[in-house]
C-alpha cells in the first residue's frame, strides 16, 4: 500500500477524486518517462500507479451511477 494511502473510510467529494485522479495520471507519466530513461529504481511503481488510477476510476464510476 502506498505510504500516502487514505483510510477507506474517509469519504471524498466526485471533484476531489477527479482531481486526485489526475494527479495520479501524471505521476504515471512521470514515473513511465523515468523507467524509459532507466533512472526508475522500482519499476514496481508503475503497477502501484496503475492500481491507484483504476481504484480512483472505480469509485468516481460508482457515484455517477448512483446520482
């Protein structure tokens, strides 16, 4: 689990998951640049990025059908 993970309690507004999911995305990009240039330590990250997004997607897909 990420070191700045959210307790799943916490219940975040749909503009705040939309704007930590670009966040996300760009820190993906970032991290993808990084291991193209062989400067990433832990490629594992990726995966964890990866995750993240698809967790925050989810969720955002889940109160708009709810609305």
């Amino acid at each position: 689990m990420a070191e700045n993970a959210v307790p799943a309690t916490e219940v975040k507004s749909l503009e705040t998951l939309q704007q930590e999911l670009a966040a996300k995305r760009a820190d993906l990009l970032e991290a993808q640049r990084g291991h193209r240039a062989g400067e990433l330590a832990n490629p594992r990250i990726l995966g964890a990025y990866r995750r993240e997004i698809a967790q925050i997607l989810t969720e955002i897909n889940q109160r708009k059908g709810t609305n």
